[in-house]
C-alpha cells in the first residue's frame, strides 16, 4: 500500500491517504511534546518503539474481542489503519493516582484507586483539553449516549487485558489514555498505545517507565522506551 497526500500531521504522528479510501497510513515521529505542547523535545527512535509496541498491543485486543482500526504493520515506522473519523475525546482510564488526578485531588502519586476511574477530556488544544462529564459530551454533541456506553465498556476491557498483560512483562499499568474513531457506523479504537499514552511503572521498583521520564526530566528516555518494548516482545 503507498502514501499518498498528507492528511493530518499531529504531535507524534502523520496520517497519509491511500488508494482504498477506506484506510490510512499512520507513520510515527520521534518528536515528543509535553504540556500542551510547551515542552518539545525528541526521543531517539520513539516512532519505531511506539509503532511496534501499538501494533503488539492493538494485535493483542483484537485477539480479545475489541475492534480496533488496526490493519497491520508495513515497516519500522507506519502501520495500515481503518479510515476512522476520530471522536473529539480523550478517555483516560486510571488504576492509580499520578499526574493531573494527584494533583487535583490532592492524592500522593501511587496511591492505588478502589475502583477504576474513566475520565473524559474534549480534544481540543486551544481550551486545553477540558475534562468534560457525559452530560457535557451529549450536550454539545461530542459523542451519542450510545456511543459514551460503548466507550466506557472498551475502555474497561483494554484496562483488563492491558493490566494482566503488563503485570506478567513486570509493568504496572497506571494509567492511560485511548481515542476512539467511527467506522462504518461503529466506535472502534483508534490512535495509539505507547508509553506516550500509558503511565508503566516498574513492577518490583516503581520506577517510572513512560513519557514521564521525558516530561519531568528524569533522564535515560530513550533507553526506558527501548526496555519498555523488548519486555513486552519477551
Ligand atoms: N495522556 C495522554 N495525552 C494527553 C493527556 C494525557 O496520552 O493529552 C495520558 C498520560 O500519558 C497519562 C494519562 O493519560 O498516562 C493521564 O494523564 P494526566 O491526566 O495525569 O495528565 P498529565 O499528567 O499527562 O498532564
């Protein structure tokens, strides 16, 4: 399948048009930005590492029953997608209190949750990306209450296939954050699943394996992203 006109290019990836009207290229950067786009840096080779680790992880939810727009790997860079018309929300899913939840509730980071909790922002960077609740999502026509349900209940189950998968590669799943697309009238997962979107601590030391290293400065960026990958292809 070949490249065709650029349709999109966001933060850490572009979207190509192909020659079935029905599906995209994704190709994935190294660029990595970081409080609504304040912080910009590069992460050596993060596009290969986030294209694999979302092919791995998309393979692995499809297997378990969750649509996904996944298609197939082409190469180092880019993967074949399902032309989805991208919902404008940002579902976060949290096992555990870190970044913004900590800081809004006033919670110390790891603090485990006794429940799961979803959270939906709407996707639009110039307000932000505003938490929004499911009143606000129908009122401004964000998405159906039908499709709000459908969400939430693929959220859960990524949470629970995700979480048992990380837990045996010795990763804790934190947090996280999925969008979701349109596809021949149904809601479908879309976008990526990368240490980009996920918060992983090290099961054994709680060390942070994720785009907080980049964001808070930590250091060794690069190389965690790469330990990240090679423990889940184990
Ligand atoms: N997240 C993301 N993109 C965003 C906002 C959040 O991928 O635009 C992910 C983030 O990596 C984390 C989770 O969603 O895994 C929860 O993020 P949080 O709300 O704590 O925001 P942050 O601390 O990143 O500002």
């Amino acid at each position: 399948m070949k490249k065709l006109e650029m349709l999109y290019e966001g933060k850490a990836k572009k979207v190509y048009k192909t020659e079935d009207e029905k599906k995209y290229i994704v190709e994935y950067k190294d660029d990595a930005t970081a409080f609504n786009g304040l912080k910009k840096g590069t992460i050596g080779d993060k596009g290969i590492i986030n294209n694999k680790m979302s092919a791995l992880l998309f393979t692995l939810l499809e297997e378990k029953g969750v649509p996904t727009h996944f298609e197939g790997q082409l190469n180092d860079r880019e993967m074949l997608v399902k032309a989805v018309e991208i919902l404008p929300l940002e579902v976060i899913v949290r096992n555990v209190a870190a970044g913004s939840l900590a800081k809004r509730l006033g919670l110390d980071e790891g603090v485990e949750m006794k429940t799961t909790v979803l959270e939906f922002c709407f996707k639009n960077d110039a307000l932000g990306d505003p938490m929004v609740n499911e009143d606000h999502i129908e009122a401004i026509a964000l998405a159906t209450k039908e499709q709000v349900a459908l969400i939430r209940s693929y959220a859960l189950q990524v949470n629970q296939y995700l979480r048992a998968f990380f837990i045996e590669k010795g990763l804790k799943l934190i947090d996280f954050k999925l969008e979701f697309g349109v596809y021949e009238g149904k809601v479908i997962l879309a976008d990526e699943i990368s240490p980009d979107t996920c918060r992983l601590w090290d099961a054994e030391t709680n060390r942070k394996m994720d785009k907080d290293r980049f964001r808070r400065d930590l250091g060794e960026v690069e190389e965690t992203y790469q330990e990240v990958l090679s423990r889940l292809q184990k």
